[in-house]
C-alpha cells in the first residue's frame, strides 16, 4: 500500500518555506509522494479557510521537484478544463523530465460553478473538454516519435519523458469509464472500503474487458493515524477491495512541525 499526504497549497499554510518543509518531512519519512490541489478562482463567499489563496499546482510541484530528491509529486487533482491541452502537456512534461519521473497526475472536470464562470468556460461542457485534455495527453506521450499534431499542426513534442501515470478522479459511473478510456486508474474521494468495493470490481471488470491490467485506485480521505490499530485495520480493508494507494489529508494543519509530526504517524502504518 502505498502512502501520501495532501500538502495544502492553500490559506496561511501555502508559504514557500512551509510547503517545502512539509515536502521534505514527508519525504524523510519514507512517504510515497504529496499530492496538491487545484483552484485558480475562489469567490470571497467561498473563500473561508483558505481566503482565497491557492497556490498553482503545476506551478508548486515544478518548485517542489528542485526542493526534494525522491518523493512523488501528485495532482490531487488537475481540473483540465481549466487549461488549454498543450500548454498543459508541456508543463506536465517539464516537471516529469525536471523531476526524474517522480509525477502522479491526478485529473479531475472541476466543480464550482464560479470558477467555470471565471474563465469563461461553459461548465456543461466539462465532460467533453477533459476528454479533449486526456485524449491529447495520451497523443502527446504515447506517440511513437515526438512528432504530434495539434489543430492541424504538426510540431515536435519534447522533451517527452515517460508519462506519469494518470488517475482519473470523480464519482462513478463517469469517472471509472474516463479511466478505462484514458487513465491508468482512479482516484476516489474517500476511503470507506465499504463505499468503494463495488465501484472498484466494476473498474477492473472495464480494464479486464479493455485487456488492460488491474488499475491503480488511490484513494484520497483521512485516516484514523492517531490510532495505529484501527487505521491498519483500515488499510487492510482498503488493500482486500483493490486499494492500492491511500493519500492521507491532514486538514489544516496549522505548520510544518505538525504536518511532519502526522507524517511519521502514517508512515509508521506502512512499516
């Protein structure tokens, strides 16, 4: 079982110095990777707990690829239509090329309402314009030379690192037929193994049929970690339904000595 902690990039918390030293306590730990999130427009009636300061995920994971060696660097996740697919792929594959490989995208349509609005974007078209993003993403890394075409334009795709693995978030139905199509697993909010366990054998079932091994599915959802037992027992009934990485949120931490504090607590439960 694999396991992450949410760095929040987001409120008093998203300070050079404190995501940094987060990165590097969770990295020290031992921990699988840290996962952003993604907001570019919070409205003030929505902005309690963060008062509308969101750090860019891409953005934060490219400076924290230089600030840390190993550990992962996730999407928790990437609203894609949010961005144009191009530049998108190429500051996806300028962080895996600068990061050695250590990317996990995390895609997900977006949500609120204000934001679409924000950006000028129809948001009943946010299922089509993720696919969009996704089929181009899988063009641009899984071609078979770097030439790839954009709007009838052919051009020269690099650097093209090895594409990071890509989770598709949301709910069923949708999201587990955007994976089969597109990713390479999900990721679920949430990490009830009773909640999960049906949509999961439906997810495998697509991947069986596509001919595809079984999926990566990280659920992302807090753990009991201040009681080691019932949160091994958890990740075991995680791991039973097809769990295979769990990103731990710590909520609002209020500094890094506490995060990293909750850090050595989850990787403990992995030892």
């Amino acid at each position: 079982m694999k396991l992450g902690m949410v760095v929040r990039t987001m409120g008093p918390q998203a300070t050079r110095a404190t995501i940094v030293a987060c990165t590097r306590a969770a990295e020290a730990a031992g921990l699988d990777a840290v996962w952003v999130a993604d907001h570019v427009a919070i409205p003030p009636e929505d902005a309690e707990g963060s008062d509308g300061r969101y750090l860019d995920p891409l953005a934060t994971l490219a400076f924290l690829a230089a600030a840390s060696e190993r550990i992962g660097l996730g999407t928790g996740v990437l609203n894609l239509p949010y961005r144009a697919p191009l530049p998108t792929a190429k500051a996806i594959a300028t962080i895996q090329e600068l990061s050695g490989g250590r990317l996990r995208l995390g895609v997900g349509l977006g949500w609120m309402d204000a934001e679409f609005r924000a950006l000028g974007i129809d948001r009943a078209r946010r299922g089509a314009l993720a696919d969009e993003a996704l089929a181009f993403l899988r063009r641009a890394f899984d071609a078979a030379d770097d030439v790839v075409e954009a709007n009838g334009q052919p051009f020269l795709f690099r650097p093209r690192p090895p594409r990071p693995p890509i989770l598709v978030g949301g709910a069923p139905p949708h999201a587990l037929a955007r994976a089969a199509r597109y990713g390479d697993g999900w990721l679920p909010m949430g990490a009830d193994p009773d909640a999960l366990r049906a949509p999961i054998a439906a997810l495998r079932e697509r991947f069986a049929a596509a001919g595809r091994p079984a999926p990566a599915v990280v659920a992302m959802g807090r753990l009991p970690i201040a009681d080691p037992a019932r949160a091994r027992e958890q990740l075991a009934a995680l791991a039973a339904v097809g769990v295979t990485g769990v990103v731990h949120g710590s909520g609002r931490y209020p500094d890094a000595d506490a995060f990293s504090r909750d850090a050595e607590r989850l990787a403990a439960l992995g030892r």
